[in-house]
C-alpha cells in the first residue's frame, strides 16, 4: 500500500511540475515576423534611422525591448535631432548603467533621472518612457510595471520641433563629430519592437493596462504614431547587424 501511495505522490508532483513549467513558459509571438537591431560599436557607429517624418510634439512615448552586453555602460536608445553636428538634444533617452539611471532630455534639457533596476547581460528587458508637455508628467516602466513617475513643472508648454533626424542605438553628434567613432555612448547588445508615439502614457488604469498588454503579448503592434517597428523603414549605418528575431517573447 505504501508504494502505490508513493507513486501516487510521485506522479502527483511530476504532473504538479509539468503544471508549473508550462504557466511559466514564455510566451509564443502572434506569428508576425520582425527584426532585431545589434550593433557592436567596435569600430564605427552602429545605429539605425528611421525614415519618417516628425512633426512638432508636445508629448511622446516609446517602448521596447533591449538586451545589453554590459550591464554598466551608457546606452543611447532613442535620440532626436534638428541638427546633427550640434545635437540640440530635442529628444535623447539614455540608460546609464554604472549610475543606475534612465534619463530623459528633451531641447537640451532634462526632464527625468530616474532610478534605474541594474539590468543583466544578455537577458532581455521590456521598457516604456514616456512625458507630456502639457501636463509636465513623465513616466518611466519595466516588464509592465511602473517603476517611477513625476512632474516636471518646467518643462509645460515645451514643444518638440518638426523635421528633424530619429535614430536608435547612438547619440548622433558623436555620429559626425567623433569621427564615426563611438563616444561610449552607444547601445552594445540588442533591440527589437520599438514603437514611437505621440500620446503620453500616464499613470492611469488605461495606460497601465496598455503597458502590461505590450511588455506581455510582445506586440509589434504597439502605438506607433511617430515610428513603428514593422511598417516604419530603418535605415542602418557603422554595418549594424538586423536579423530575424525568434518568434519567444523575451528570449528574441
């Protein structure tokens, strides 16, 4: 009696186990295939462009996954430009890592240090940044969750102008005046899925509710007003490498 007692718990806790596994097992994309973005900066620059048309902004969000090779070193992931010799910083999203710091500039000026989770090489994260003029809040999220918000009251009324340059993966005035070579800025590892958009994601339940949907479903078919990941051409420079991405939510 007692062995059949015992297979019955081993078979309980094996069907317990298979149970578990599979609820934790990541998440199949819906079938749409896309690309992923690594540049090195080993050599020259690595980015891409996005070849769209901005118009002026008074508020703007993006969101994406990225891996990184080293955990500590800065990464340039969305930076927007009027002039690419002087970079006015119009818009510049950097992850700082050995300061465990996300911040955001907008004209030249600082919106947000937020606090950063010390990332881990090679493993993928999901992030949303988001601000509006009018309002002066900004947000900062990661795998779905609200990691910080606030307001910057100085940056009400400010405006974004039209016609500039949109590129991920490098801060363009190191572009032109660095000799093409990387400043220590530019993003080493992966990206893939990001969307620009011209609507503030605030701290509301729709916006909450939006942001655990995208960093969930990997949806490629996230708010992309301003760039969208599958329909928006990239243009590639330095020999930045694009490839397929594997169709596995968070292991691309």
């Amino acid at each position: 009696m007692m062995i059949v007692n015992c297979s019955l718990i081993l078979l309980m806790a094996v069907l317990i186990q298979g149970q578990f596994q599979s609820s934790i097992r990541p998440r199949q994309c819906d079938g749409v295939v896309y690309m992923k973005m690594t540049p090195h900066q080993r050599m020259y620059v690595q980015y891409e462009q996005f070849a769209t048309n901005v118009s002026q902004l008074d508020e703007i969000s993006t969101c994406f996954w990225m891996m990184v090779d080293n955990p500590l070193r800065p990464a340039t992931m969305l930076n927007y430009a009027l002039d690419e010799e002087v970079n006015t910083d119009n818009i510049t999203l950097q992850y700082r890592g050995s300061e465990s710091l996300w911040t955001l500039d907008i004209n030249g000026q600082n919106v947000y240090r937020s606090k950063a989770r010390r990332l881990q090489a090679r493993m993928w994260s999901h992030f949303c940044h988001s601000w509006s003029g009018e309002t002066g809040e900004w947000s900062v999220w990661q795998s779905g969750q609200l990691v910080e918000s606030g307001i910057n009251k100085a940056s009400r009324g400010w405006k974004i102008p039209a016609g500039g340059v949109l590129v991920t993966g490098q801060h363009q005035n190191t572009i032109v005046n660095n000799r093409g070579m990387d400043n220590g800025e530019g993003l080493e590892g992966s990206l893939t899925l990001m969307s620009v958009s011209d609507e503030h994601l605030s701290t509301d339940p729709k916006s909450r509710r939006y942001v655990d949907q995208v960093s969930k479903d990997c949806s490629p078919r996230a708010r992309g007003e301003i760039a969208d990941w599958l329909n928006t051409p990239r243009l590639g420079y330095g020999g930045v490498r694009s490839s397929r991405a594997q169709p596995v939510c968070g292991n691309f």
